[in-house]
C-alpha cells in the first residue's frame, strides 16, 4: 500500500491539473464556422467545395450566395474576390481577382459574374471540357452590420 500511495497522489494532482485548466474556445481538428452561413445556392456539386458548373459555350460564370433570412441581416457587399489555392490574397488588398466592391441589393442573396475569358484573364487556366479548374474563387463577404464572412472557397467544372 505505502508503494502506491505516491502514484495515486501524482495521479489527483495531474487529474485536478488538467481539469482545472481555462478552455480557450478553439477546439482542433474541427472547422470554425461563421455565426451567419452562407451558401452557394447554385452550387451543383460539393468536392467537397461547393462547385458551379460553367458552360465553355455561353462563358459565362454565375456565383449566388445567400445568408438566411432568419440571421436578421442583409448582405451590404462582396468586398472581395480572388482567384487562387487558398484564402490568403483575399484577407489582403493585392493580388485581387475583382477589385471593386460588388454592391448588395438590401437582401439575403447576392450574385457574382464573370467570363471565362476574366477568369483566364485573372490568373486561371481554363480546364479541359468535364473537368475541375485548379484554382479557385475565394470571396469576403461584408453584411450590412459590418460582419465580414470568408465562405468556402468556389470550385469551377467546366462543361461542353
């Protein structure tokens, strides 16, 4: 008995240690989501990104998002818009695909356009017919209390 009462006072100590410990809020290997979230509502696929599919005949690419109309907030703006591999030239102001702020209407939902020719223009390589652009479209969302939203990045497939 005297040889395991010291394992067993080290055991207490170490288990009042760690639940006596401030929880900091962050929690690893989970994803930080935003209060309000925001869809792509004509998203066709998820990899697991939502993904637009865009016709190489018309050109054309058409990006929705929406907010709930529960949050009690509107969309003001897409401030931002890059073309890239990750988020970072979208927390910036250099290196931009859209440099002007795309202004809301006063609701839930917004759209963004562009061209396929912008797109290649804006540093992205037009992929082959039935397949995934490697870059991606990456937006800063601003709502009409001044809450900025970065949503998951947008994926492109082009189709015939």
């Amino acid at each position: 008995m005297k040889k395991k009462l010291p394992y067993f006072i080290i055991g207490l100590l170490a288990l009042v240690t760690f639940n006596s410990c401030k929880k900091s809020g962050f929690v690893p290997f989970t994803d930080s989501r935003p209060a309000i979230a925001v869809t792509v509502t004509n998203a066709q696929d998820y990899r697991p990104d939502p993904t637009i599919y865009v016709s190489k005949a018309a050109g054309t690419i058409t990006i929705q998002f929406a907010i709930p109309s529960s949050s009690g907030r509107t969309i003001k703006e897409i401030t931002r818009v890059s073309l890239g591999t990750t988020q970072t030239a979208v927390q910036g102001t250099t290196g931009l695909y859209n440099t002007a702020p795309i202004a809301g209407n006063g609701t839930t939902s917004i759209t963004f356009n562009t061209t396929l020719t912008a797109f290649t223009a804006g540093g992205g390589t037009v992929p082959a017919v039935n397949a995934e652009a490697a870059k991606r479209f990456y937006f800063l969302i601003t709502l009409d209390d001044g809450t900025t939203i970065i949503p998951e990045p947008v994926r492109i497939v082009l189709i015939p």
